[in-house]
C-alpha cells in the first residue's frame, strides 16, 4: 500500500528531512569539501544506496535526495535508507537539516501552456536533452536540472506568459517565500489550492507558484 504524503514526511519529521516532489531531502552539514567527500564516500555504500540516493557535494554541505530511482517514487526502504543516512551524520559530527541557510531544500518544475501537447512536448525533449517521466512530464537524465511539464489550454492566451516556475518549499517555509515575494514587489494572484499552491506574479504579470506537499492527497 502506498503511503500517504503525510505519512512520508511524518515519517522522518524530526530527523532534518522535508518531503519534496516525491523525494526526501536533507542537507548535511560537512564543514569542508573533503569532510562533505567523506560523508558522501560513506553514504555511498549504505543498504539501499545504489538506485535510491543522489548527492550534489558543496564546499561545506552536502545536498542528499532520497527516493526509488527506477520507480520515481518514495517507498519504506527510502525511509530506512534516510534514517540510515541520519544516523551516519551523527557519528561524524555532522547533522542532516532540511531549514537554515543559505536556504532550505526545494524543488524547481517549469510548467508551459500549450494548445497542442504532442506537438510542443518533444521540441523541449530535444532542446533541453531531457527524456520522458511518465504522464506529460520530461526529466533531466542527470537528475540536475528542473522537470519539465506542460498545462493544457483550451484557447489562445496571449495576454500573459505561458511558462512559469513551480517552487516546491517544505510547508513551514511556504509562507516565508510567500512573505519574501510580497515584499519585494510580487503580487499574490490566487489561493484558493493553498496549501497545494499559492499562484504569485511579478510586478508585470509573469507567474510563479509557491508549492508544498500538503492539501494533494485525497
């Protein structure tokens, strides 16, 4: 049985992880490049790493994702494997945070408005090297770059711009961005899906959603 969002970040609340577009990620806090090379050495050959964990090594952090590569989704041996991940920090002297700064984890989509699917879709596949993700959607191979999908239309709409970015922020951390966009000059379009997703524009009408994991499952 599939577990619920909540019940998947329940799952590791408490252990410095967030639930993020179907994945559990954290950053470790290495203190060094070399320090971050050696958690990630290590992190490498957990039960389960192989095919359910990406790290990117910074100069003093490691940024962790956890989740079923081959499936695209979050499964128990992906909490295990978290908790495994929590576990080996702390024996280092290094702790797994999913706040702080420079900022907390979060994810980027690109969603385009498109007439006609089939036709837009594999100009972008082509243009960005991606490949298919199930449904609409398109992937970075690498895993480095934003997904890609794509909103049907029903008629023409010229009047504002047909692609906008998808911010995914750890619940706690919605209203803060939310705040941060106000102030600095965005204007706040529609709640009505909040918590799901808050629609925000600039000062000249182009979009962006700030989105979280809650209010989706039914």
């Amino acid at each position: 049985m599939a577990l619920t969002r909540k019940q998947l970040s329940d799952a590791v609340d408490g252990d410095g992880w967030c639930l993020i577009l179907g994945t559990l990620q954290t950053q470790v806090l290495a203190g060094s490049l070399a320090a971050g090379a050696g958690f990630a050495a290590q992190a490498a050959v957990l039960d389960d790493a192989a095919g359910h964990l990406l790290m990117d090594v910074r100069d003093d952090r490691v940024g962790v994702t956890v989740q079923t590569l081959a499936d695209d989704q979050l499964l128990p041996r992906d909490i295990d494997l978290a908790r495994q991940i929590t576990a080996l920090a702390a024996s280092l002297g290094m702790t797994t945070r999913a706040e702080g700064q420079p900022r907390p984890p979060q994810g980027i989509e690109i969603g385009i408005d498109a007439l006609d699917i089939p036709a837009v879709r594999p100009f972008w596949k082509a243009v960005l090297g991606y490949v298919e993700q199930g449904g609409n959607a398109l992937a970075d191979p690498l895993g480095a770059g934003p997904a890609v999908w794509f909103q049907q239309m029903d008629a023409p709409r010229p009047q504002r711009n047909r692609i906008h970015l998808d911010v995914s922020v750890p619940p706690g951390q919605a209203q803060p961005r939310i705040d941060a966009t106000l102030a600095a000059g965005g204007k706040l379009i529609n709640d009505k899906h909040a918590p799901a997703f808050w629609v925000l524009a600039d000062p000249e009408g182009n979009e962006a959603c700030i989105s979280t994991w809650q209010g989706r499952d039914t």
